[in-house]
C-alpha cells in the first residue's frame, strides 16, 4: 500500500512538471512570436482612447473609439523615438486633465 502511494505521488509529481515545462515553453513560443506590442493606452471614457502600440520597428499611435480605429501618428522607431512617445503620453495626459476640467 505504502509503494503504491509513493508511486502515486512520484506520477503525479511528474504530470505536474510537465505541464509546467510545457507551459513555459508556450509562453517563449508566445513572446518570440508576438507582432504587436502594446507601449501606452490613455482611455478617455468607455471604449474611448489613444493606443501607441509597437509593430516591428515601428510605434503607431491610434485613437481608438467604439467604431473606429485612426492612425494618429506613424513614428519610426530609433533612439529619440522614446523622447518623442514620452512627450506624445504628455499631450494625452493634458488633454485628459482637459477633459476632466469640463465635466
């Protein structure tokens, strides 16, 4: 009875590090394979708001609303296009503080 308790708990033990082998595995698969990025989203109301997301080299800032999806601004990515995202996230938060103040 002992030996098959033990074999029980060694079975199960291995069943549990497969599916955690397995699933770290997946999640490297889903990293490596991932196109789209997202960088920022500013919501401005429900379903409403400005998205930077990062395709490849590529940061596209889109203002997203119920029914449609518009590219705002296309920025190629290099060393001052973080400076350049940062000051585009503070213009967005201006405008949240904007909102806010009018309603």
């Amino acid at each position: 009875m002992t030996e098959t308790a033990i074999q029980m708990a060694f079975a199960l033990g291995l069943v549990i590090c497969l599916i955690y082998a397995l699933s770290f595995v997946y999640k490297k698969k889903q990293k490596a394979a991932n196109l789209l990025n997202l960088v920022a989203y500013q919501s401005f109301g429900q379903k409403m708001g400005i998205a930077a997301i990062r395709v490849g080299s590529e940061i596209l800032v889109l203002g997203v609303t119920p029914t449609d999806m518009k590219l705002l601004k296309k920025i190629q990515e290099r060393p001052g296009a973080s400076q350049e995202v940062a000051s585009i996230a503070d213009k967005v938060k201006k405008l949240r503080r904007i909102k806010q103040e009018i309603s």
